[in-house]
C-alpha cells in the first residue's frame, strides 16, 4: 500500500483489457487491479461468456467494486461472421451467476473504439490482454494496423491439447474463428495462453480455507466467485474445483518466467463443426510466411496458482474511495 505515494509510472506497464465477464474474467480485473507491475488504463468489452449487455455491465459494477474509473468501451455483440455463441451454462445469463456487485458509479460505457484509441496512443498501452473472444481486435485491425503494430497482444485462447467447447476447440476461438484467424495470421505480436497452460493452473477447496474471502464486499464477491466456478465445473465434470483460464493469461503478463513459448505458425479453423476454432499449423504454401506466434507449451502451475491467490487476497485487503484518476495509483 502506498498511500499518498505515487507509484513511478516508468516502473509499471500500462495494460489494456479486452475482456467479456464472465466469472474468471472477473477474477482475472481483480488479480490485475492488485498487481503493482500494470496500470490498466481501459477496459473493452465483447460478447462471450454472456451477452454484450450483460458483460459489459459486469464490468461496470466490478469497477463500482473495485472503487475504479477505468474507462470501459463497449465493443462488439457478434462474431464477425454468424450468431452469438455464449457460455451461459458456465457463466450464467448474467455472466457471473447471480453475483452481488454494486451498481455502476460511472457515467454510460463508450464506444470501444474510443477507449481503445485513449488508451494505446494516450494513456500508452504497451500490452493489450485479450480475455475473450478477438472480435473487437480483429476490427480495430479492419480499421488499420498502426494502433495494434506498437503492442503486445496477450490472448487466453485456442488449445493444442483437447478442447473445451468441442473435443478440438477452445471457447474464444470457437466463439469467433474468423477474429482469431485475422490474428494469427496477422504478423502483429501475439502471444497466445490456451489451454494447454490454463487448465493446469486449479484452486482446490482447500486452497481457499485460509484466506481472508469472506471479510468485505471484495472478499464476499471473490468467494462467490469461485463458489460459482466450483459448482459449475463439478457439474460439468464431477470435481468441485475452479481452473483460471483468465487468470493464468493475466499471470503471463504479470509473470512470463512462470512459462516456457514456443514459437508457432498457427492458423484457426472458421466454418462450421467439427473443425470450427480448432488451431493448425499455417499452411505456407500461399503468399508471404507469416511471423509466428509464441504459444504458451509449459506453466508453473503451483508458482501461478499462488501468484493469483496472493494477488486475490490483496485485492479484497485493499479499500479505497472512488477517484476520478485512472493513473498510476489505480492498483494500489
Ligand atoms: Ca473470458
């Protein structure tokens, strides 16, 4: 804690979020919020786990929570191509199953355009953390490349391993495979944290016995959280434990050395089943070879477990009054 100190802002990384809550991407805002290494100076949201509308709100009342005025842009309602596909059975219609979080403190979301355009040339994003489906980045990259050359794009998303949606593909890429296509095959740098890495990194019951969740509204939204995610996955798969997708992909930004990239040329499968939001190898037969991406092989798993739980627990210590600054005080 800091107090009236003002954290250096040439010792933080300022970080854009594009995000669509969803339990563990409310977990994940939480995690970043309390890390002293970022500064997020926006927040965009797409259609994913639940609908534009219900995302978008839940990112609102988290930072109401979080005691924040991040600026919030509200981006895309659909894939570039074909209908909505959310994760409501996960997620519940609201996005975070019935979790109590304030209303929102802020004036209405803006555009996400707007936001993005603040935050990458203003406020001088050097990563963008993409949590969701890539919609909203696959468009800002539509509009022109300049805004997105000068970045990091870390995205949870995509898997080499078994799938999550179906047996080949992972949720975000399956929501909308043409984004994660335009991305792959873009050249911009692009790290890529799927499931091969964040299934590995689980909180157990027992992991939560000692922590200090239930004191406060942010200890009481974190433990319902992870009671929501608990009941969800012993549902789906008969053990009660919460994996941390998001999380994980935020402890990549936070804490590279916890995993081992390899450089790959991957592309995305769009269409229809089987095949929709399965990750290939690029063909290389047409046009210019495209720069690879560095995909997430390896995890410290234990190391980016107690990383995110430590950042939780400062989370729900931290209380402070709302402030019209989105500067470098925001996470502490
Ligand atoms: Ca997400």
């Amino acid at each position: 804690m800091t107090g009236d100190v003002p954290v250096q802002c040439a010792d933080v990384v300022p970080l854009h979020i594009d995000t669509d809550p969803g339990v563990d991407d409310l977990l994940a805002l939480s995690i970043l919020l309390a890390s002293p290494e970022v500064r997020v100076t926006g927040i965009t949201t797409v259609a994913g786990n639940a609908s534009l509308e219900a995302v978008t709100e839940n990112a609102r009342r988290f930072l109401a929570l979080a005691a924040s005025r991040i600026p919030v842009g509200r981006g895309a309602a659909r894939p570039l191509r074909g209908a909505p596909v959310a994760a409501t059975h996960i997620h519940g219609e609201d996005g975070r199953h019935g979790v109590s979080l304030p209303p929102p403190i802020d004036e209405p979301p803006r555009e996400a355009e707007e936001v993005f355009r603040h935050s990458l040339e203003k406020a001088g994003a050097r990563i963008v953390l993409a949590l969701g489906p890539l919609t909203n980045l696959a468009r800002m990259l539509e509009r022109g490349r300049d805004l997105l050359e000068h970045v990091e794009i870390v995205w949870m998303g995509g898997t080499l391993v078994q799938g999550n949606v179906t047996p080949v593909a992972e949720f975000n890429c399956f929501a909308d495979p043409d984004a994660a296509e335009a991305l792959l095959g873009s050249g911009l740098s692009l790290r890529v944290v799927g499931l091969d890495v964040t299934r590995r990194v689980v909180l157990r019951p027992h992991d939560l016995a000692t922590k200090p969740f239930a004191a406060g509204p942010r200890g009481r939204m974190l433990a319902e959280l992870l009671d929501r995610l608990m009941n969800a996955e012993a549902a789906a798969r008969g053990e009660r434990c919460a994996t941390l997708h998001d999380p994980c992909a935020a402890a990549a930004v936070l804490a590279p050395r916890h995993f081992r990239f390899e450089e790959l040329t991957l592309a995305a499968r769009a269409g229809e089943d089987p095949d929709r939001g399965r990750l290939v190898p690029r063909d290389r037969g047409a046009g210019a070879a495209v720069p690879p991406v560095r995909y997430a092989r390896e995890v410290d798993a234990e190391a980016v477990a107690a990383l995110c739980m430590e950042r939780l627990v400062r989370f729900c210590l931290e209380q402070r009054e709302p402030t019209r600054e989105d500067g470098c005080r925001l996470s502490h």
